[in-house]
C-alpha cells in the first residue's frame, strides 16, 4: 500500500559550509578538508572519540548524520529495526583505497584497511544510534534522486522500514559532499513531501 512520505529535515556538507534544513549553519573557510571535519564536530559539541579513527568517508558521513538528526528526531518513536540507511556516491571508497595502497608500499595499515568498503560509513551511523534497519550503498555516476525516491518508498510502502535517512555521501582527496535527508511517514512542522523534485531542489541549492 502506497503512502505519502515526508522530508522532515536536511543536511549538505560541502564547500566548507554546513547546512542544516536550508539554512548555513557553520563555515570555516580557512581549514582543509580534514580540519574543517574536525572543527564542525567540535563546533556541534559531539562527543565521540572513535570519530578520530574513522577515514574522511565515514567522517563525513558521520557528521553530517548527527547534524541531521540533532533537534529533529525522535528516537523512541521507533524500533531499532525501523530506521533504516540508504546512500550513494560516485567513487565508493576510493579516497580511503588510495590512502591504503600508499601505506602497503612500506608497512599495510589495519586502521585503513577495515574501511576500504564504502558501507563501513553505515555501520558507523547504525553503531552511534543502535539502527537496524535495512541498509544499502549504491555507486551512481551522480545524486539519483529518482532512484532514492524509488527505493525507499518501496521500503516504506511495504513496511520495511518506518523512517530511512538517505542521500549522498561523496570524498575523493579535496573533493567533498554530504547531502542526506531524513525521511519519514509521519509530517512534522517543517516537512515537504518526499519526491525527487524535492530531493533535487535540496540538493542543488545547498550545492550551487
């Protein structure tokens, strides 16, 4: 049975800048990549030491997830089994593979080695929040917002999931976006109707 799904919040980290349900939230211009991670974790007061582990993929992925569910989720509303995670990129997890290989030319590194799978950043997510809902990460030459729409109200028409953060969760050397929306059946203050138009508009406008 179809039902009509709901947008209930965003967040694009890109270009320095974060970016919740629209509106910028941080930017710090002057750091690189891996500092900017570190300084808007800090800036969002999170408390997580194993985040410092983790490769830039899942870093990445991380951060803008608990950005998007700060303020804007109910956890208890739900079962473990409901929540569920459903990404893309273009370059799967390419960044960390290069970082890998570089390190085999002298002495291989574990640390590295355990996320050279792009699914690892949803593990991460499920690990921080106990989700244990269906999961998937797809690779696509660009943001599908078609295939999203598709796919996971399959998985909320047949009751597979109750609510599902999706999206983008793309970075290759200098080069970085996030771009996930939380998506559930229920409508809240501020939600807008879960289509790829809606996806689309969310996604170009925080991403120029």
């Amino acid at each position: 049975m179809e039902t009509e799904n709901y947008i209930t919040a965003s967040c694009v980290i890109s270009n320095h800048i974060v970016f919740k349900n629209g509106l910028p939230v941080f930017e710090e211009n002057k750091a690189d990549q891996s500092e900017f991670l570190i300084a808007a974790y800090r800036n969002f007061g999170l408390q997580y030491p194993k985040f410092f582990k983790m490769d830039n993929l899942s870093k990445l992925g991380w951060l803008a997830n608990e950005i998007l569910l700060q303020d804007s989720f109910d956890k208890e509303k739900y079962r473990p089994e409901e929540v569920g995670i459903v990404l893309s990129n273009a370059n799967s997890s390419l960044d960390t593979d290069i970082r890998y290989y570089e390190t085999t030319k002298t002495m291989a590194s574990p640390a590295l080695f355990v996320y050279t799978l792009p699914n690892i950043v949803i593990g991460e997510m499920s690990i921080r929040h106990g989700f244990k809902g269906e999961n998937a990460f797809f690779i696509s030459e660009g943001f599908d917002a078609a295939f999203i729409e598709q796919y996971v109200n399959n998985l909320f028409n047949n009751n597979i999931l109750q609510c599902c953060i999706c999206g983008w969760v793309e970075i290759l050397e200098n080069n970085y976006n996030a771009t996930l929306f939380l998506t559930e059946k229920d409508k809240s203050v501020n939600s807008v109707n879960f289509t790829k138009e809606n996806l689309n508009k969310i996604y170009q406008l925080q991403n120029g």
